[in-house]
C-alpha cells in the first residue's frame, strides 16, 4: 500500500471560499462545549493524543446513548425554519432533509473482512445506529466516530446540515489535494453509511499495515504542521496505535499558537484538525488518555446462553503486574465479581515477566430478556479502574430465537427465508409449517453470517430457505420454530400469503408516437422464472413485434418478489403517421396463459418540423424577431432559414432554453427557442421564415410579413 491520507478537517461547516473565513467563524457556540467540560488545549500530547483503549473500544456506547448525545447536541433541528427549507440551494449544495439526531437511510449489508465484522443492512436505519453498528462492526470507539463527524463537517452540531456535509460526513476520500490544499473528494464514496464504515475501516487497516504508512508508531515521526510545506515540521514520538491512525487520516500537528488559541484562531501555519479532536474528546466524554497505572486487558468474548451470560478474557494492573486483577461485572442491577488468574498468554506477551495467569471466564446466571453487561478490571495502586466494554444483549429463556425474514407467493409454492436456532444447543432446529391445513418441515441448517457474527457460540448455520407446495389462491401459512430442552415452541411467522397462477404479469407505463415510430416503455415478468420474457406487440392487426423485457428495473422487489430486477422493457417500433392500433401482450412461461397488457389506438405524427414564429417587428436599423422550432425526428437544435425582400438570406439557429417545450413537444429537450436581431436599412421590409426539415418530411413555412425598420 502506498501512503494516501483518506481524511482531512474542515473546520465550520459550510463550504467558504476564504480560510481566513473559516477559521474566524469558529467558537465555542459552533462546537456546542458545556463549560461544565472545558478543555484546554495546552493539555494535547502531540506523541498520546488518545489512547488505544479507548480509541479501539467497539462498545463504548450503545445506540441508545449515541441517539441521546446527538438529541443533547442539537435540541432543535432548525431545518424547516425561515431561510433553511430542506432542499433550497446553499452555495454549491443543498440544505439536507433532517438533522443528524433525526437522519435515517436504506443501509446496505457489508461482508466481514479483516479489518471489520458483517453489517447487516436495514430501511430506515437511524445514524445513531449507524455509528453503532459500525463501531462494533469494526472495533472502533462510538465517541470516535461522533468526534471525527463533528471534526470533519461539523454535522454532531449543526442544526441544519447540507447534503455536502452528509456525503463526504467524515472526510473518507477527501485527500487535500485540491487547489490551495482544499478537498478532493472521492464520489465513490459518498453518503452516511459509506463514510462511516470506511473512516472506521480506515482506521483498522492503518493498525494492519504499520509500515505501509508514513507516521508509524512506536518511533520519532517527522509531522508538518500545515498542508503548506513552508510552514515547517516537528518530531515527534508516536506512543501508541490510535494517535498513528489520527496523523495518517489527518497528518498534521497543530502549532503552539494552535493550542494558546485554544478554540480560536492560530497564525497561517495553524492546523486545527487533531487539536479540535483531543479537545472535543475532552469536553465531551472527558480525558482522551487513561491514568497512568490504569489496568489494561481485553474481553475476548461475551455471549448469552439460556438463563445466563457468558464471558472470558484478560486483565492487568501495570502497577504489579504479577497480582491478579479482580473483574466485576454489573448485568441489569446486578453485580458478579471474579479474579483474572487463569491461564493466558495475552499479558504475558504484552508485560514480560507478568506470568501466564491473567485470564478470566464467567458464567453468570442471569434473568432472561434485555440486559446492560458492562464489565471493569478493578484498579491496584495508581490509576483507576478500567471499563473493558459495555453491551446490550438479551438473555434467553431456552425458547427458540429467529427471524422471518421474507415469506412470498409464486406459482404453485409458497417461499420463504429466514434464521432460527435454540439457545440450548449449537445445532440446528427444524421448522413447523402449516400452510392451509397441511404440514411440512424445514430444517434451519444453511450458512447466515449475520447469525453467526451475533451468536458466536452457535456459529452460522442456522438460516433456512424453503419452497413448500401451495394451491393457487389465498393460503394461511404459520411457521414454528421448534423448541429443544428447556422453553417452548417460537412462532415465527402465521400470514396471509396469495400464490399466483402462473400467469406473466406486467405494465406497460407508458406508450406514445413519435416522428417515424412508436415507443413505450414498462415491464414485464413471469413468475414461475427469474429469466426475462418476451413481449409480442401487434400494430394494425396485421404488423408482429418481438422485444425482450430484459432491462434493470428498480421497483421489481415490490411487484414480484424474488425474480429480480432484469424485466424492464423500452421499445421503439417505426410507424408512419397517422392513427394506429397497438396491442401488447407478455408471453407466458410454464403454467398458465399470455397477458395482454394494453391495447389502444397511438397518434403518430408528422415528420416535418413544428413551431412558432411568436414575434417579428423593426427597430431602428434591425428586423427583431422570436419563436421556437424544433423537429420531432431529433432532440438536436434545427435552424431557420430567414429571407428578406427576396433576396437577403439569413440563417438563425433554434437552440435557446425554451420551458414551454415539453408541453409543446415532449422529448425533444427544452434547447428550441430562438430570437434574432437581423441588420436592416430604414424603410419597409418582407420577411418570410422557413424552419429546416430533419430527416424525413420537408422544411416548414412560418410565412410572410412585412415590417418596417
């Protein structure tokens, strides 16, 4: 990999032209500090900015408690106020539609890789639990997250957003290598959740590949303290991997005149970005460094069973690290305590000569339903007790878990798809189906990431994918998940599901004629296959057509789950003007029978070209005049040929924006306007006006008339 920083700090919100403007708009009320948490910049550690305990811890806040900091942070959101309607233009960007306290988005689903876990995609997905998911996904700090969106584009403050500030919300790909050091943004990369998930990500791969970047930890790095390479360097001792990972997103250092301005203005070799995330961080969520003496370790997992939780993992106190550290663990109201001194390598390897007995493993019994687990190393000596995480779980009670997740109708079965396990045992379930009277069983055995990812004890086998004979029709289908040792049977699913005939179905959403030809477009599909089918279209009864609906259609999962998206169609057939008859029918697959679509009479028109000369008059050495013109056979712009007194011929081009085009001529664009100033002597004058013929047809006379100049 070679070194390319993907963030930068921006310090206001709004895109100014001037960063003398920027910088001089930034106070206090932007950032939204509470006295009660002020920081002073004068405590940033150039080497410590933040340490790698808590840059790296994926629970650090639940969505609960993200969704709670950013109602604190902005306790109106002014979009919608005189002046800031969602949508209105603002600079070269728009006013966004919601606040980040109450913005929502379709995220999509993302694969586990090296660097982060699988994310799993839902509609309507709130930002708070956008930065949840993804600081868990990826083993990155919440706090990190909400500080790097405040940092980047302000958005954690600003109770009326731009779309700009949400697409590029944490600078991911916005490399400043564009004039005068200013942003060059990636398009590839914006919207919410992709720069969330990347700016998290980003910072996992920096960790992966030390030497594959140019600050490193762990040695003396040489760090500029501006884009502007005139400004100078430092050096400076890099302690640990998360202030790496801030200085290669954002690799600069700010000055001493930075840090005595403290949330003011520097000098012109000021930088602000880490300066504004150490202080931030600390009138926020407090010290962005733990104690010296603190105990260090790690949660290695944590799970839920029936009746109880879980865990294991390590623990140490640098102030004797030989001495085992007491674990206390609070799950609702309750509390359970146990010594970390068992066997593991961990501390061992990170504290030579500490021994190989740091490990702890828990089983808690614990009462079933949502539980708070939130487990501390207990200090020893200097320091303070250490959180090692914090985690919203669900305790089972030995009944099955699950989710359907889509259950449909096609011709002659009924399909679904979903998970379910047991919690009182790793293998898999079966499922009870009912469908009108008659049972089936499916068996929960086939890979689901996502269930794996969430119940690590289980593994991933638990999805299923089933397709049960159904009769055509309306059918009651109830599904159970069946239970195994202690608790009861899970209903999953009891709906009304209607099971097609067999028959295509489709729309044809509009049809029209145009010069030469007719055209319409919509879709078709079968539903016994996802392949695409044909569309036989008759004109005049006696002229047959073939098209295939084969084109990407994004409604498709709403019309007719499960057969994809490929049964879009667009058609253009030639035509001669005048009235014709056009059916259309979509050819059925397997059972059942074609579906005629539509079936109506289309004008189509001439060919010659149409338009209006609006206004033709003199003026003082001048004939003036303007209309529109355009011909139906072409989009392009046409020209006028423009006589005067039988002998002085002028050409004048039909390309201005016209806005009455598309009611006048739908299709063409609106470039078909024209006006004209043609030089003329004093006196009376005929004009006659012609409008250029495109392809088939002939030229179109506007007429003769006569002005005086």
């Amino acid at each position: 990999m070679t070194e390319m920083r993907h963030g930068r700090s921006r310090l206001l919100r709004r895109p100014i032209a001037a960063f003398t403007a920027v910088i001089m708009a930034l106070g206090v009320s932007y950032l939204g500090i509470s006295p009660a948490n002020a920081a002073n910049a004068n405590d940033f550690n150039a080497g410590n900015i933040i340490s790698d305990e808590l840059f790296y811890d994926g629970y650090a806040m639940s969505a609960a408690q993200v969704q709670d900091f950013l109602n604190q942070r902005v306790p109106r959101c002014t979009i919608g106020d005189p002046g800031r309607t969602a949508g209105m233009t603002w600079g070269n960007t728009s006013i966004a539609n919601q606040c980040l306290r109450n913005y929502s988005m379709n995220t999509v689903s993302k694969a586990a890789n090296p660097y982060c876990g699988a994310y799993v995609g839902r509609a309507n997905e709130t930002a708070a639990e956008i930065i949840t998911k993804v600081a868990q996904a990826c083993g990155i700090s919440q706090r990190v997250l909400l500080i790097t969106l405040e940092k980047e584009q302000s958005l954690v403050t600003d109770s009326w957003p731009t779309v700009r500030q949400i697409d590029v919300a944490t600078g991911y790909a916005c490399p400043d290598s564009g004039p005068n050091w200013s942003a060059n943004c990636n398009p590839e990369y914006y919207g919410f959740q992709n720069q969330v998930y990347y700016a998290a990500w980003q910072f996992k791969v920096y960790k992966a590949f030390p030497s594959s970047y140019g600050y490193k930890p762990f040695q003396t790095n040489t760090i500029q303290y501006n884009p502007n390479p005139a400004c100078g360097t430092s050096q400076v001792y890099i302690e640990n991997w998360a202030t790496a990972a801030l200085y290669i997103y954002t690799p600069y250092r700010p000055n001493q005149a930075a840090l005595n301005a403290q949330w003011g203005v520097g000098d012109s070799c000021s930088s602000y970005g880490n300066r504004n995330f150490f202080m931030l961080y600390s009138s926020w969520f407090g010290s962005p460094t733990l104690a010296a003496g603190t105990p260090t370790g790690e949660v290695k997992e944590l799970w839920t069973v029936n009746n109880g939780i879980r865990l294991w993992g390590w623990a140490l106190d640098p102030d004797s690290i030989t001495s085992p550290v007491q674990i206390h663990v609070r799950f609702g109201t309750s509390w359970a305590a146990a010594t970390a001194d068992q066997p593991n390598s961990s501390a061992e390897t990170l504290y030579p000569g500490s021994g190989p007995n740091h490990g702890f493993g828990m089983w808690i019994t614990a009462p079933p339903g949502p539980q708070q687990v939130c487990v501390w190393a207990k200090n020893i000596g200097s320091g303070t007790d250490r959180l090692l995480t914090c985690r919203d779980v669900v305790v089972p009670n030995g009944s099955p878990v699950g989710e359907m997740k889509e259950m449909w109708g096609v011709p002659g079965a009924v399909r679904m798809w979903g998970w379910a396990l047991d919690p009182d045992t790793p293998d898999p379930i079966v499922l009870h189906v009912l469908i009108n009277g008659r049972w089936a069983v499916v068996n929960a055995n086939a890979e689901n990431q996502a269930v794996g990812s969430a119940y690590p004890a289980h593994g991933p086998n638990h999805g299923f994918g089933a397709s049960i004979p159904a009769d055509p029709g309306q059918n009651q289908v109830c599904v159970w998940a069946k239970n195994v040792g202690a608790g009861d049977d899970l209903k999953l699913a009891c709906q009304n599901v209607q099971v097609p005939n067999g028959d295509p179905s489709g729309e044809v959403k509009e049809i029209w004629g145009a010069a030469g030809s007719i055209s319409a477009w919509g879709w078709a599909a079968d539903p016994e296959t996802s392949d695409p089918i044909d569309l036989h279209v008759r004109v005049d009864g006696t002229q047959w057509y073939v098209v295939r609906a084969d084109s990407p259609y994004s409604a498709m999962p709403n019309l007719m789950p499960g057969v994809g998206l490929d049964h879009g169609f667009g058609m253009r057939i030639p035509a001669t003007p005048g009235i014709h008859e056009v059916c259309i029918w979509a050819k059925n697959i397997g059972a059942g029978g074609d579906k005629r679509l539509i079936c109506k009479n289309v004008t189509v028109p001439s060919s010659d070209p149409v338009g209006e000369l609006k206004e033709l008059w003199g003026t003082p050495g001048a004939i003036r005049m303007w209309g529109w013109a355009a011909d139906p056979e072409t989009s392009d712009p046409i020209d006028l040929h423009v006589r005067v007194d039988g002998t002085q011929w002028h050409v004048v081009r039909a390309d201005s924006t016209y806005n009455a085009m598309p009611q006048l001529l739908p299709g063409v664009g609106l470039e078909h306007g024209f006006g004209a100033v043609l030089p003329a002597t004093p006196g009376p004058h005929e004009v006659c006006v012609w409008a250029k013929n495109f392809g088939i047809g002939n030229d179109r006379f506007f007429g003769c008339r006569v002005v005086a100049s």
